[in-house]
C-alpha cells in the first residue's frame, strides 16, 4: 500500500503546481481506497462461499494486515529503553517510527511527550479506527480506512504535501470523527483498569479536545494526559495539562500499557463481530 501511494506521488504533478496538485491528490483519496476496499470485498466473498471455517480464518488474517498493536508498542518500549539507558540520540532515531516531527531537537521530557502522544493517537488510527470501520462495514471498510489512514501519514502534511495530501487529509479527519472519540472514552475507562484516575483522564479530554489544530486528536492526548497527570507538548502547536509535571521515560511505559488494555478490550468486541459474521455466512 505504501509503495504504490509512493509511485503515485512520483507520477503526479509537481506539488508546486498547487491546482494539479489538489487534483491528483483528490484523485489518490478517493482511488485508492477503492480500490482497497474493492479488492477486500472480492476476497472476503470468495472466502464466504467456503462456508463458515474459512471465512474465519481468512477474514481473520486479512482484517490481521489492518492494524497494529505489537509493533505500536515495541516502538514505543524501545524509545523509553533507550532514554532509561541515557541513550538520547537512539531515542530520537526511534521515535522517527512514531512521529513526523524533527525529534533532533527534543530534549527528554519533550521526546517522552513526542511517545506518549504517539500511542495515544495510534489507539484510534492503528486499531480501534479499523475495528470500528470492520464491525460496520466488514473486512472491505477496515481496507478502505487503512487505505485513507496511509495516505494521511504519508502525504497528509503541510509544506511540499500542503496540495497534494489536503484532500486525505480532510478525508483521514471526516473518517475519524467516531473512532477518535470512541478511543478516547476507551482510554479513559482503560486507566481505571490500570488504577489510574478516570476523573482526570475525563476533565483534561475535555479540555484538550479542543486544543489542537486536528479536530480528532485533541481527544486521546487530552485523556492520556490526565490519566498519566503529565502534560503534553508539541512545541508551536499545543500545550495539552497546563499544571501538571512534565513527562518521563517512564510514563511511555505506562501510557503503552493503557493502550494495550484499549486494545485487549477492543479485540473482544472485534472476535464476537467476526463470529456474529461467521455463522451468518453459514
């Protein structure tokens, strides 16, 4: 998927030419997660008329290719491992994975933040955003969000994507005005299961919703930031917890924790879905 979003940016228009680029931007946003979506849905019918069993299994390891909690995790562990280990310059490497910001010039509390808010964000756009969109639309919508989901990490930025990334990003924005929310309550309820304060995960979401220039992402740092009671900062853009302590390596470790909860109770909702689906297919 990101190969071909790649060779599609090379084959466009100068992002210069700000009409074309618009255009051609429009035109990946809306291909691309038809073609996605299209191909899912041929599949997963053809898996359909092999009855229940195989339906399972195959929709099992499609829907698989959709999100990811593993990999979310281990890059954040492996940011805190190496701050724990004084190891700045590594942790800086690490969070490349993670964010789109220069982390060059991120000083430990600033990179923890950088991490924190990562994981926060990714409780949406790397699991619950593709549950919610399978659980409504089968394995073909958990296709098309990661589709649209791509294109926003890829190109969805101002500078040289300013033209060509609007329309996914708008798009990215639209398609997660439930996840992000949903998340975010999850989030909440998760540190009361990690026997943090649920109180303040809520007030500091509250709060923070509307903090940041995204219309979505506001809502998972601000319930982070509360449970964690560190504030979160990406400089030039948002101060979410104004008053409370700046983050440490350590509160990367708790935050991958709440979101593995997030993740734990999300996938029981995602199994009972997928079985519901099995046995209609039979």
């Amino acid at each position: 998927m990101g190969k071909l979003i790649s060779w599609l940016e090379r084959l466009g228009p100068s992002p210069e030419n700000r009409w074309l680029a618009l255009s051609w931007g429009g035109i990946m946003a809306v291909s691309l997660p038809t073609l996605f979506g299209g191909a899912a849905w041929v599949a997963a019918n053809g898996l359909g008329e092999l009855g229940p069993v195989p339906y399972l299994l195959g929709v099992t390891v499609l829907l698989n290719s959709t999100f990811a909690v593993k990999g979310l995790a281990q890059a954040a562990k492996g940011v805190q491992d190496a701050m724990d280990e004084d190891s700045i310059g590594e942790a800086r490497d690490g969070l490349r994975s993670l964010v789109s910001r220069d982390a060059e010039a991120l000083d430990q509390s600033l990179a923890s933040a950088a991490a924190i808010e990562s994981v926060a964000e990714n409780t949406t756009d790397s699991y619950i955003g593709p549950w919610l969109a399978f659980a409504i639309l089968g394995v073909p919508g958990a296709f098309a969000y990661r589709a649209i989901n791509t294109l926003d990490s890829m190109i969805g930025y101002r500078g040289k994507y300013e033209y060509l990334g609007k329309a996914s990003a708008r798009l990215d924005d639209l398609m997660n005005l439930i996840p992000a929310r949903l998340s975010a309550g999850m989030i909440v309820l998760a540190g009361g299961m990690c026997r943090l304060s649920p109180v303040q995960g809520m007030r500091h979401l509250w709060i923070g919703r509307r903090l940041t220039a995204s219309p979505n992402a506001g809502w998972t740092i601000g319930a982070m930031s509360g449970l964690l009671g560190v504030a979160l900062e990406k400089s030039g853009h948002y101060r979410i917890g104004d008053g409370l302590a700046d983050p440490s390596p350590r509160h990367i470790g708790m935050s991958v924790r709440v979101a593995l909860v997030v993740a734990g109770v999300g996938l029981v909702a995602v199994v009972g879905v997928l079985a519901a689906r099995g046995l209609a297919t039979g």
